[in-house]
C-alpha cells in the first residue's frame, strides 16, 4: 500500500513539474486568448494515458505513470476555468474550438494510443 502512494506520488510530481514546464513555454511563445497550453498537455496525456493501458502494463506502472504522471500532468480543471473565461468573454468561436478540439480529439489520441499500445 505504501508502495503505492509513492509511486502516485513521485509519478505527480515529474507530471506536475513537466505541465509547468509546457505551460511557461506556450506562454512565452505563444500570444494568443486561446489556451493552447492546457490543450497541448491534455491532449498528450489523452494518448499516452490510452498508450500505457493499451500496453496492459501492472498496477504499480499504471500508479506510476497513469495516475501519478499523467493525472498531474493533464489538467481538468483548468481546462473547465479557461472554457468559462472564454464563455465570459463572449470569445465563441476560440470556446467552440477549444471544446470541440479537447473532446474529440481526446477520445481519438486516447483510442490511437491504446490502439498502439497493444501492438
């Protein structure tokens, strides 16, 4: 059980520490509302979380990196307050784009990356 908690935990740090080194990066280089950040790791996550349950890896590996990694590095809610602040600002078409982008193409990269784990 302990072993357990420590690979959540270490995997969520290297996950957290890398989401914060991609989102400093889109926001030095990238000028823009629309929030290509959170949409970059998620989407990343998205296939690599669908990669290592494809690969049918153990408990301890999916701990490590699939919810430790990736439940950190990928991020819900700020996915959910960006979509609100674009709601609020009346900014539709980056809203629509953006939901439509994380949802659709979520489910695909997940499904690609299972798909490819398994070969």
């Amino acid at each position: 059980m302990i072993v357990h908690g420590l690979m959540v935990a270490i995997g969520g740090f290297f996950g957290a520490m890398c989401r914060f080194g991609v989102s400093r990066l889109f926001k030095k280089y990238c000028l823009s509302d629309f929030p290509y950040g959170t949409l970059c790791v998620n989407l990343i996550g998205s296939f690599f979380l669908g990669y290592v349950i494809g690969m049918g890896i153990d408990e301890t590996g999916v701990l490590l990196i699939g919810t430790g990694f990736l439940g950190s590095f990928t991020t819900f809610s700020t996915f959910k307050l960006e979509n609100i602040q674009l709601y609020l600002h009346k900014k539709w078409k980056p809203l629509i784009s953006y939901l439509l982008l994380s949802y659709t193409c979520g489910i695909l990269f997940a499904f690609v990356g299972m798909t490819l784990g398994k070969l």
